[in-house]
C-alpha cells in the first residue's frame, strides 16, 4: 500500500510547486499540478485495491 503514499508527499511539500511558471492553458503550475494528482491519485488507488488480499 506504498502507493497511497505518493500523492501525500507529491502533495505536502508545498514549496516544490509553489510558483507560477510553467503555464498550462493559462493555469499558473500551482494550480495544475494539483488538479494533475487527482486522476493520479484514482490511477494509485486502483492498483492499490486491485493487488489487496481477496
């Protein structure tokens, strides 16, 4: 279940994305990188239920 453990820390050390460049779609790297861990997220949380004991 190491998994679940990458979007805390990708997500907790907040003065790796805090600034504004690159832009993506006029979004500052702040907000997209953040938006960009939430499909992440269900992805790691998928395999992370599918390799769980039946």
């Amino acid at each position: 279940m190491w998994l679940l453990v990458l979007p805390f820390i990708g997500l907790l050390w907040v003065p790796f994305y805090n600034h504004p460049t690159p832009e993506l779609f006029g979004f500052p790297f702040f907000y997209w990188y953040q938006l960009a861990w939430v499909p992440v997220t269900s992805l790691l949380l998928w395999l992370a239920y599918r390799r769980r004991p039946r």
